[in-house]
C-alpha cells in the first residue's frame, strides 16, 4: 500500500478539527444546524489555511443524514458531529457522481467548465444536494467565469457551490457579490505547535516543542505546509525528531549558527566574524537566504527583549535589521552575493555600536597612547565621539544638549544638562551606547556622569568668551529664539 502523505491524512474530518479557523468552523455549525447555509461559498485565504477541506466538509454537512435527522428534530450537535462520517451519505461522498470537484487552474476554459457542470440542472442521483468544488477559481477565464455566473446567480434546486480562490482580487466582483465570503486566516504558529506535537504522538515519535516551534515558524501560517515539513522529518528521523533533525532535513542554518554571527558582530572581532559567516555558507543556504535567516532570528530576539523593556537594545537590533534589508536588495542581482554580506557584516561590525555594552571591558590594544587628564582631555574624548561614524543620529542631537564639565578624572567623564528631561532621556537609551566608543578612542574604560545644571550661562554652555557670550544674547533676543544649537566642526571649537 502506497504511503498516505501526512498533510491528507492531517486533513479535518468535522468542523471541530478544523485548526486555527475557530471563527468559520462555529458559524458555520450554527449555518448548518439552523438549516440557513447558502447556495454559493467564496472561500479566500493564503495556501494551506484549510480553503478546500472546509468546502468538503460543508459538502458532506448538506448531505449527512444525522445533521439532516437533528435538524428536522431540531436537536443541537455539536461541531465534532458535523459531519459524522459514519451514514452512508458521508461515506460515499468521494465516489458519489453528486459531488464535483476540479481545479480552475487546469480546466479553465468554458468548455473545460461546461463539461464539468453540465450536470447542474439534473437532480441529485443519491444526495440532497449536488455540490461542485473548484479550486483556484480566480484562474478560470473571461468566458468560463461568465459561464457558471448565470448558475450562481439562479442555482437549480438543491445545488451548491463552492469556489476557493487564494487571489480574492482577481475574483469578478460579480461572482463576489453572488456569494457569502469566508475569510481564512493565516494560522498562528502558536497553534500549529501544538498540533504537531500531538500528531506525532499519534505517529509514536517524539517531536520536542523547539522543533515544532521551528516547523511551525517556517510554515509561516500554513498548515498543510507545516504537515509537510513534519512529514519530511518524520521520514528522515528514529524515535525522536529534534531541532537539529529538522534543520539538517530542510536545510536550515542553527539559530546557534546565526547567534554566533551575531555574537562576533558584537564583539567585533573580524577575523572569528568571518570563521561564523565561512560556516554559515557551508549549511548550503544561499546568501540571501542566510541573510533572510539573521533577520528573522533578530526579530525574535528583539520579541525577547521587548518583553523584558530591554528598549536601548531593541534599538540596535532595528539598526541591524535594516541594514540587512538593505544588503538583500543589494545581493538580489548580483554575480558576488556571498562576498556583499560578508563585507556588510564586517562594516557593520567596525561601525556600529551592537547591544546593551553595559560590561564592555576595553581590549588590551585600548591602554596605548592614553590621554591625560584634564578638561582639555574630557571635551576632546567628546567631540571625537559624538561625531564618530555610524554613532545613532538621536544619540548625536541629544548629546549636542550637553557640555563637559570637571576636569577628566582618567574615568569619569562627566556631561552637564540644562534640562533633567533630556538627561533623563540620555541615560535611558544612549548613555551605555555612548561609552563603548569614547572608551575605544580614550583607549580605556569611560563611565559617563550626567548631572543637570538648569542655571548654566550660555558661556559656559556653549563654550566662549564674554564678547562671544553677549554677542549671542543679543542674537537671540533678535530672532526671539529661545535655544541655538552648537555645531562643532574642528576640535579647535574645545579650546
């Protein structure tokens, strides 16, 4: 006997089974048990959301002689009963010459169509009600679409139709209006987990919850698509089919894999950035889906951290992340797709500040050459860093609201604001970000200290003389302006 792929044995035999579409599986029983279904169904949703197995099962409902006997009796049922599967209507229905079912994307002409329902005006040989399924009905043309209008719009007696489409759009906006609409969702992977897991119990193998979150993700709300990728797996596997079974069978990179260029991203360290990207490149993925891979790895971990109010961190992540979706755009085209993400990874990493640096501890290379300690020092270590390359654009206008203060101390590097809300804001999302730069360039460890000087002079604050001091107030009370913004184009603007 020839092996059943999992995805038709997975398939919904009631109304009840029918997973992550909660919303049409109960109004559809309430339909079906009031005697209030319609002549004509449009069934709209992406690939494998459960289109074409609800038309069948409201197909066997129509013709199921226990919902029939509890609706004249009018008795309830519960969604599990509807169908039953057990009277002989329900039984037959896949042989019965009442039932016709076909796909619009291989019979599309009108003559393709008039053959296959050219049986609409007969009576029913055996059922209640003669259905026809027709699958990606948006495929049929101008002619055979104008074809079976004339049958939705009058229907012979006891016919129904049920036209599942995955492109509502394309659908003839008069086939639309003739029919109620049922609107399928895509199914959340917090569903589909669980639903794997229980499945392959069925099947006496153990899927541990990682490799079903992982199938469950990559199905990316399909469930058919999900059953195939087990089924896959479930060939390849023993007694167990663990994460790592389900990456090497699908091909996939390790969330271990992609975390480790993550992680050398963050450390910056070219020379083990480029070994973690060597070995992502021998999964056998291409670049672009590696890229792919890092991008939707960083999404969960910034669902992680949003969870957790990790706000400076998610912002980082948002940096990584368009940078990658720019370099996809780039890659797609390109004859050195491999070569543009390793270079981009590289430059991100030289330049960008990645990640909560709270216990950076500066390299042993950052002790030469080290500063003196002085006020002079202090705004020096300032300037280079607020006008670094890559340095947060929010970062840079905030610190333009701050002015070194104290002499350096060789640690403490200590910044004056004239507004507790703006220093409330630095410390918040920039302050740990703006010292692993200034400690890379002071060539030692710099801890930041905010502190608020609401009555700092406007000499102070923007470092000039008296004359300079009074020219600016006179300024100000001109244009009426209440604030000037510092711009510092040399690092003679400290002295």
């Amino acid at each position: 006997m020839a092996y059943e792929a999992l995805y038709t044995r997975g398939r919904p035999k009631t109304l009840a089974q029918l997973v992550g579409q909660e919303h049409i599986s109960s109004a559809m029983t309430r339909a079906v048990l009031s005697g209030r279904l319609s002549h004509a169904y449009l069934l709209v949703g992406t690939r494998g959301t459960g289109k074409t197995s609800t038309a069948r099962l409201l197909a066997k409902a129509m013709n199921c002689e226990t919902v029939h006997k509890a609706v004249e009796a009018g008795e309830t049922l519960s969604a599990k009963d509807i169908p039953c599967n057990k009277c002989s209507a329900c039984l037959s229905i896949d042989s019965s010459p009442d039932n016709v079912e076909f796909d619009a994307a291989s019979n599309r002409s009108v003559e393709d169509v008039t053959r296959l329902l050219s049986t609409a005006y007969l009576a029913p040989l055996q059922s209640h009600v003669k259905t026809f399924i027709i699958d990606e009905v948006h495929m049929l043309s101008f002619e055979a679409v104008n074809s079976i209008l004339k049958l939705i719009e009058e229907p012979p007696p006891n016919v129904a139709f049920f036209l599942a489409t995955t492109e509502l759009q394309k659908v003839p906006m008069t086939i639309r209006s003739r029919c109620q609409v049922l609107n399928f969702r895509l199914i959340p992977a917090e569903t589909i987990s669980p639903y794997l897991i229980k499945l392959a119990k069925r099947l006496e193998v153990e899927l541990p919850e990682e490799a079903a979150k992982k199938i469950a993700r990559l199905a990316e709300g399909s469930m058919r698509d999900a059953l195939t990728y087990l089924d896959q797996c479930y060939a390849m596997s023993d007694k167990i089919i663990t994460l790592d079974d389900v990456n090497q069978t699908l091909g996939l990179i390790s969330d271990a894999d992609l975390d480790e260029i993550i992680s050398e991203v963050k450390s910056q360290n070219r020379l083990e950035l480029s070994k973690a990207i060597t070995r992502a490149f021998r999964s056998g993925l291409s670049s672009v889906s590696i890229a792919e891979s890092l991008i939707t790895r960083l999404r969960d971990l910034e669902f992680e951290n949003l969870s957790a109010k990790k706000l400076s961190e998610i912002q980082e992540m948002d940096k990584f992340i368009e940078m990658l979706r720019k370099t996809i755009l780039e890659m797609q085209g390109s004859g050195i797709p491999d070569i543009i993400l390793e270079m981009a990874l590289m430059n991100f990493s030289d330049y960008q500040v990645i990640f909560n640096t709270e216990s950076y501890i500066p390299k042993k290379n950052l002790e030469v050459k080290p500063l003196g300690n002085s006020l002079d020092d202090g705004k020096k270590i300032f300037y280079h860093t607020i006008n670094a390359r890559g340095l947060n654009p929010s970062m840079q206008a905030m610190l333009k609201q701050g002015v070194v203060v104290k002499d350096f101390d060789g640690k403490d590097l200590t910044l004056a604001f004239k507004s507790a809300t703006i220093m409330d804001l630095f410390c918040t999302f920039h302050k740990v970000h703006f010292e692993t730069p200034a400690s890379q360039f002071a060539r030692r460890e710099i801890k930041i200290v905010a502190v608020v000087d609401e009555k700092m002079s406007d000499k102070d604050f923007y470092g000039v003389d008296d004359e300079a001091a009074n020219f600016l107030d006179k300024s100000k009370k001109i244009f009426q302006a209440k604030e000037v913004t510092k711009v510092y184009e040399s690092e003679d603007d400290f002295s």
